[in-house]
C-alpha cells in the first residue's frame, strides 16, 4: 500500500563539511527527512586523492564511503532548516566524512493555536491528524 507521502516529491541539499545547509518547504508544509548521508568527496576539504584505491574512479563522492543517518538533522518537523553540514567517523579505510547530503520531502502541516493567553502559533505534524503519512 502507498502512502501518502509516496507521490510528494524530494528535494536535495547537499554540501561539504562545515558548510552552511538550508532547506526550506512552502508555507504550511513541514518537513519529512528521506535519508540524511555521510560521504566522502574528493571536491571537499580532506578528499584525499589516495581514496581512489576505494572505488569510484573518476567520481567526486566515494560510494564506498558512506553512512546513513536515520535520524539527520533536527529538522522534522520544521518548514526551514539550516544547519553546518556535520561530519562523523565512518571507517578505517575512508576516515572521517567530509560531505553531508540530506533528502527531504514537505508534508502538509497543520497551523494551530496553542492558547490564547500564550498569543503564538506551532506547527504540528499532519501525522498526529492523519495516520496514513508515515516518518
């Protein structure tokens, strides 16, 4: 069965370590992370060219280098994000990441009210309304 979330398209952001990422959605959309990946790049600062032994011939990201991140960033949730793209420890063989990419989709949110005396607004999930999307 397909979900909701199935026919919205994902967007891309990608950047190398320390660098600054921002991901937006369009109004009353918040966002559902896909897949948030560490990597190595010969493009980024510490590439090492001896990483050709790795695979990937003329490629800029080693494939043989990467790690995914189920959690990603803190961005869930939110309809804009921007973060310094971070790095961790992925092998022995490829070092430490020095590239970050992070696929996303926008999902319908709800505005809401919290309370009149608190005079703001938060956006909640559609998901806490509508079981069908699932993060």
């Amino acid at each position: 069965m397909l979900s909701d979330t199935d026919s919205l398209p994902v967007a891309a952001v990608s950047q190398c370590y320390g660098k600054q990422i921002s991901a937006e959605c369009e109004s009353q959309h918040v966002m559902r992370i896909v897949s948030a990946t560490y990597l190595r790049s010969r493009d980024c600062v510490g590439g090492a060219s001896d990483l050709s032994l790795l695979g990937g011939g003329n490629d800029s990201l080693i494939s043989a280098c990467s790690r995914d991140d189920a959690g990603g960033p803190q961005c869930v949730g939110n309809s804009s994000c921007i973060f310094t793209a971070p790095w961790i420890y992925i092998s022995a063989d490829c070092g430490y990441s020095n590239y970050f990419s992070l696929r996303y989709q926008c999902v319908p949110g709800i505005l809401t009210i919290l309370t009149p005396q608190f005079n703001h607004l938060t956006w909640q999930l559609h998901v806490i309304f509508h079981e069908r999307f699932m993060f």
